[in-house]
C-alpha cells in the first residue's frame, strides 16, 4: 500500500478539503464498517492510489474525517456553553445540538454516533478514537458545571460531572433519534423536558 505524496511538478488533481467533506459524508450515512473503499472513491472523485498515497488508508481516512469534524464540533459546544449562567449554557447546548441533528447540509444525527454504533473487535479502535471524542465534550459540560458549582450558579448537591453525564446521554440519545426520522420539533419537545427534569435554576 503506498503511502507517498505525488511526485514533485504532477500538483493533485483534487482539492483535498471537498474530497474531505464528500468522505464525512459517506461515513456518517454508512458508518465506518458500512463505508466501502469502492463507495468513497466514487463520492470523492478519486482512485484508490490516490485516496492511499494522500491519506494512507481507509481507517486514517476516517479518523482524519473525525478529527475534523469534532474540531468543529467542540467549537460550537463551548460557544454554547459560554453563557453566563449554567441553565443557559446547558439549554443553549442542548438547543444548538438539536438543530444540528436535523440540519439540512448534512444527514441526520451525529457522525461520532453513526460512524461506529456498532463495529467489529477488528475495528475497536474506530469505537475507540468515537469515544475519546464524545467524552471530550463531555469533560467540556462537566468543567463549565464545576465552574457554576464554584460560583454558587448550581443546586446544592448537583454534581456536576453526573450532570454532565445525563446532558450528553440526552444528546447522543437524540442523534440516534434524528437519523432515524425525528424532527427538530420533537428533540427540541425533549429539551423542554429535559431542562425541567435537571431543574438548573438555583
């Protein structure tokens, strides 16, 4: 399997962020496992030494598809989660996610849920880099709850990182909802619902 870049004066044919997003695509509607290699050449416009020699292989192909992606994901949760108070930080999460599940631009639900809700022992390590990236937002909610407790701005007896455990739970629980059809409107139904439960208000 060759790994080499193109060879000096032969510039790619291609450019590397449209393939990047043609890839993210393709993973997120099949998952990682579901993703054959004949799939993503097609979506990307590409050949197979050309995915090889620029990406290294499929499995480095997802990850750099992964990485991308939650870069830009954790941007927008601690966007959210920059309100001056916990209650609408936690709301404002929980909204924006919603409305990202059920976006038009791309399928529904969330790429670290649909790219390795199920994958092989062989694949362990796609479920693995999935899960490091879900317990980094996590860990970016319970650090912003840990802040609020310091501040007087959480329920006595409120532990912030259970808290921050139930937030994601919801929105994990609501990506796996939007890719099978829920609308907007019944996830943001949830929210409502979810803000009462976990009475933030002081």
């Amino acid at each position: 399997m060759s790994t080499q870049t193109p060879a000096a004066g032969r510039p790619r044919a291609f450019d590397e962020e449209t393939v990047l997003d043609r890839a993210t695509e393709v993973f997120w509607r099949h998952g990682y496992e579901g993703t054959s290699l004949t799939a993503l050449t097609g979506a990307m416009g590409i050949n197979r030494p050309s995915l090889y020699a620029t990406f290294g292989s499929k499995e480095e192909l997802f990850t750099r598809v992964f990485t991308r992606y939650h870069e830009r994901q954790v941007t927008r949760a601690r966007a959210a989660l920059d309100q001056p108070t916990a209650y609408a930080s936690i709301e404002a999460f929980l909204r924006a996610s919603a409305d990202g599940l059920t976006a038009d631009d791309h399928p529904a639900g969330c790429l670290s849920i649909q790219g390795g809700l199920a994958c092989s022992p062989e694949n362990a390590r796609i479920s693995g880099v999935l899960a490091t990236g879900r317990a980094a937002t996590e860990a970016a909610i319970a650090d912003r709850l840990t802040r609020a407790a310091a501040e007087g701005d959480l329920p006595d007896g409120m532990d912030p990182r259970a808290t921050a455990r139930f937030v994601m739970a919801l929105s994990e629980g609501h990506a796996v909802h939007a890719a099978a059809g829920a609308s907007r409107d019944d996830l943001q139904a949830s929210v409502d619902m979810a803000l009462r439960a976990i009475a933030l208000r002081p």
